[in-house]
C-alpha cells in the first residue's frame, strides 16, 4: 500500500493520522508511508519524530475578519493554497499513491484536493463533532468521509460517509 496522509495545525488533526499510519505499516509492512503539512507547524515535529518523511508548503488558515488585514490575509491563503495544490499534483506524479487520506485541518485541503483531481482513491478523517472548513469543502469531493461520531454525517454532504470513531495510537 502506497499511501499519503495529510492534516495539521493541531496535533488533533496529526495523532489520529499517525495512529491510522502505524496500524497500516503493521499489518503491511511494505507499505510507503509519506505525510504532507503545513511549513513549520506541529505536523513536522511529529510526523519526524514518528520516523516518516514529510513534505511541506507554506499554508494558514483562513481569516474569519472582514477587516482589510482579514482579506489580505485570505488572499496570501489562497494563493498560498493554490500553489500547494499544484505541488502536490507534483508529488501524487512521483509517488503515485493508492489513496490520500486527509485528517483535517487547512493543511490537509491541498493534498486531498490534488489527490480528488488526479484520479486518487480519497478519503477524510473528521474527528470532530462539528466538521471544519477543509472537511465541508472537501467532502463532496472525496471517496469517502470517515467520522467519530453519527451527528457528524448530518452537517456534511458526501457520496459515501463512515462512522469509525477516533483513531488512537495502540499503546493508549
């Protein structure tokens, strides 16, 4: 199995990644493991730490201000966003992935929607009760939305939506 996971920000969006990562290298063991994130955000501590490679754009989130400082914030965002998607085509090119699994977060927009574009098996991991912003826009779009809870599937719409809870490390 070739895959690419993608998420950060918070180590909520990472750790369920990392978990979901670990159980895939034991059961296969020749699996190819590579994360994506955002430039100097938590997710490169602990994707290295974890002992996988890791690539990475400079990415943020979204302003929610409709102040000029908050619209040019948005714009720097998504041409921010925009050029990592085109990165990432790049790298799904090399790779070649079986499947791209985003764990949420603004830093896992890029990559799953470059995977969704490419022909790549997609998929969305939400852990939280309330989807965020990358999650709504990227459900349509994937293969399948995972989530940890049931009220979740009814604030997203997807083609295929998977209640399987939160992915923890085995040692927890």
């Amino acid at each position: 199995m070739r895959a690419i996971f993608a998420g950060g920000g918070t180590a909520g969006h990472v750790n369920p990644a990392l978990a979901v990562a670990n159980y895939l290298k034991k059961q296969e063991p020749d699996s190819q493991i590579w994360f994506f994130g955002g430039t100097g955000n938590i997710e490169e501590t602990l994707v290295q730490r974890a002992g996988y490679p890791i690539y990475t754009f400079p990415l943020q989130g979204l302003s929610r201000s409709k102040s000029l400082s908050g619209m040019v914030k948005n714009v720097k965002a998504l041409l921010d966003t925009w050029k990592a998607i085109q990165g990432c085509k790049k790298i799904i090119r090399e790779l070649k992935p079986d499947i791209v699994m985003g764990t949420g977060g603004y830093a896992s927009f890029a990559m799953v929607y470059a995977a969704a574009q490419c022909g790549v098996k997609t998929a969305v991991l939400e852990v939280n009760a309330v989807p965020g912003v990358a999650t709504k826009r990227l459900a349509p779009r994937v293969d399948c939305v995972m989530t940890s809870y049931a009220e979740t599937a009814k604030l997203i719409s997807a083609r295929r939506i998977e209640e399987t809870g939160t992915p923890v490390r085995q040692e927890i």
